[in-house]
C-alpha cells in the first residue's frame, strides 16, 4: 500500500490500540494470561516440549482478548490453527521466488490473465482474507445481537471508518493483522529467548539474581517491577538484535523515482533492509555473534522511543524497521515479553533436557537451531521448566487454577 490518506488511516486505526495508554490497558489480559502459561509450564511439558505450543496460546489469547474480547483456551482452537496456518502462507509468499514473478520481473508486465502465478495469488489472497473475516464476522454478528464483549474490534465497528475511505475487509485487515503478526512474532521471539536462556546458563542466572533482589518470594513480577529489572529488559534487548524479526526486512517499493548518493533508484524498485549487518556490525556491538544482554543494560527505553531519534545511531536494534513505515507495536512487543520473561524466570530454572546417563543435552544455537526464512525463529525444541522452589511453584498452581477461570 502506498503512502496516502488510506495508509494514514489504517495507521490511525493501529495505534488507538498501540500507545502507551492503551497498551497499559492490556496488563489485566497479561497477568491473566501468564498465570496460566506458568501453569502450564509447571504442569504440562511432560516431554520437555509442550511449552512450544503453551507460549504461542498465551501470546495469542493475549491479543484476542484485546481485540476481539474472547480467549483462547486450547493450544488446538480453530481461531488459533486458521491464523497459524495464515502465517504460514504469508511467511511464504515473503521468500523470494514464491512467485515466479520475483524472478522474472517482465512476467509481472504482462496483462493479469497471462501472467503466471496470478490466479494462485488471487487464491493465496482470498484464504488469507477469508482467515480475518471469519473472526471479524463472528463479532459482527455479536455486535448486531448486542452481545458483543468491550474489545478494540467493536470499538472500530463504532467508528466512522466509511467516512475515512475504509470498508469492513480493511478493518478485518487491521484486527486479524495485531493478532497474527503480532503473536507471530511475539511467540518467535520469545522461544528464541527461551532457547538462548537454555544455552547460557551464566546470563540467566543473572536474570534470576536481579528479580529475586527485586520481587522476592511473596509476590510474583508485576509490570511496574519491569523499570527495576533492567538486566531482563536488557535480555529482550538483545535477543531482537541477535535474531532479529526477520534477518531482511519486509520488502518495500518505492513508488517515485528517488536519488541517493547520486545513484537513482527507479520507480518499482524493491527495497531490503538488511537488518543482520546492521545487528552483527562490531563498530558498533563488540563480539556481535556473543549473547551479552549487558550490552543493553543502559538502553532502558522503548524501541520506538530510540526509532523517533534522528541519530540512526541511538538505535537499539532495527527489528521492527525504520521510518514511518516501522512497526507501531514495539511497545506492547517489549512490554509483554518482558513481563513474561521476568515471570518466567521468578518461577522457574530453564534446564537443558536430560539426557540419560550423559546428563543434560547440549543446546543447539547454530543456524540449523532455526528456521531459514522469514523469521529467524528457533525450530521446535527441548527444555526443562524446573520450579525455584515450593513457596513459587504453590503459587503458580494457586494462580493458574483461578486464571483458569477468567
């Protein structure tokens, strides 16, 4: 979508639900939420790997809350698997070649019914419309029937969104696009933490010394506790920078011709931004292959708060783009992940999984550890949840058992 006063829009539309005052409005759904994912951590990865699925019911039902006011209860929900599988396609559609077209260029000049892959287009686009106004549909029809629950989509239903130029499929667009992009990310992101966490061992005890300092036994991590735990701040710092979402930017085009460095960079030109040398320059992150969240322990504000900058080199990490087109959602992003790593590191030991009589097994780290492209997300692992100790683990249980209700 190009720059223009429908872009302004959907742009409106996502950051009533993104600034600071609304995103402190989802706490309630987080608190409920974690508590029921350290349940499940405590009581369900049997096999050492349950808690891959568990993370990403949790980072979904968070956001289905907020946007559409109904949780999720099963790592198996239809809502969960429609969106998953949506991801899936548009993650995709993003590799290059995906479409024969992306590799010859002049096949797109053709007109539309001769060119080759656009009837597999049109299909890929309707499944993916069709995923977002399954949900948006469900709530309409609460909405008619007034039964519809406090939610950001019945609140854009409520707006004067036809006198902006938009329709219902866009506000679909814009509610499906916070729940998948979002916990897709969200949900990468975090097992890529809980992976590296595994594998440094030094880095989360760190963690776990500073939030016990902090929060103690009596009491779990709350979000106002986030600004006295710079050290687990600085862990979500530095796992976007070490595997950033995703290692190339989303493509963008120019839609003008644009001179730079007296070079000019034609109308319809595909622009990457290449987000791994940015992250892995050692001018600017010394031992860059290393995971050293100390790097960032004096980087204690939002990623968005350092985008806004014009130093580019203030910059924590470019994860979440750059210019007007960066995504609106860093701050929900850090927050949650945050809360959750310091509630999951108050609660538990992450362990590497036993591994007969040679001890613990070795965590994989390596390029193989991930998937190739378009996130760099950690490939389905193994790790051991181990209670800190019976005061906390009697708490979870508590907690988890009412959350459950919620």
């Amino acid at each position: 979508m190009s720059y223009g006063p429908k872009w302004r829009a959907y742009r409106q539309l996502c950051h009533q639900i993104l600034t600071a005052k609304a995103v402190n409005s989802f706490i309630p759904y987080q608190t409920v939420e974690i508590a029921r994912l350290l349940n499940d951590l405590a009581t369900k990865n049997t096999d050492d790997s349950a808690f891959y699925k568990d993370i990403h019911r949790m980072l979904f039902s968070t956001l289905m809350r907020a946007v559409y006011g109904r949780s999720t209860e099963s790592v198996n929900d239809e809502d969960l698997k429609y969106t998953e599988q949506s991801a899936k396609l548009l993650s995709k559609i993003q590799q290059p070649g995906y479409y024969i077209e992306d590799v010859i260029p002049p096949l797109a000049g053709l007109p539309t019914w001769a060119q080759p892959s656009y009837r597999q287009a049109v299909k890929d686009s309707e499944w993916i419309l069709w995923v977002k106004m399954r949900m948006w549909n469900r709530l309409k029809e609460q909405f008619t029937s007034s039964s519809a629950p406090p939610c950001y989509a019945k609140q854009m239903i409520e707006s004067d969104f036809r006198q902006q130029g938009l329709k219902e499929e866009d506000l679909a667009w814009i509610a499906g696009g916070l729940v998948d992009a979002g916990s897709a990310t969200s949900t990468a992101t975090f097992h890529n933490l809980i992976l590296y966490l595994a594998a440094f061992p030094e880095v989360q005890k760190t963690a776990a010394i500073e939030i016990n300092r902090v929060i103690g036994d009596s009491r779990k991590p709350t979000m106002a506790d986030i600004p006295q735990l710079p050290y687990v701040w600085a862990c979500i710092k530095e796992v976007l920078r070490i595997c950033p979402m995703p290692p190339w930017a989303i493509r963008h085009f120019t839609d003008a011709d644009v001179v730079y460095k007296n070079m000019v960079i034609p109308k319809g030109t595909a622009v990457v931004c290449n987000t791994v040398a940015l992250h892995f320059e050692p001018e600017k992150y010394p031992d860059p292959m290393a995971f050293r969240p100390e790097r960032y322990i004096n980087h204690t504000k939002f990623a968005g708060d350092y985008a806004a900058m014009s130093d580019p080199q203030a910059r924590d990490h470019f994860t979440f783009g750059a210019g007007r087109r960066v995504c609106p959602g860093t701050r929900l992003a850090e927050s949650n992940l945050a809360l959750m790593l310091a509630n999951v590191l108050w609660a538990f030991d992450i362990q590497p999984p036993l591994n007969g009589e040679k001890g613990k097994a070795t965590i994989d780290i390596s390029d193989d550890a991930f998937e190739p492209y378009p996130l760099r997300h950690a490939k389905p692992f193994k790790v051991r949840f181990v209670p800190r100790n019976e005061q906390r683990l009697e708490m979870v249980l508590r907690e988890g058992e009412e959350a459950q209700k919620m």
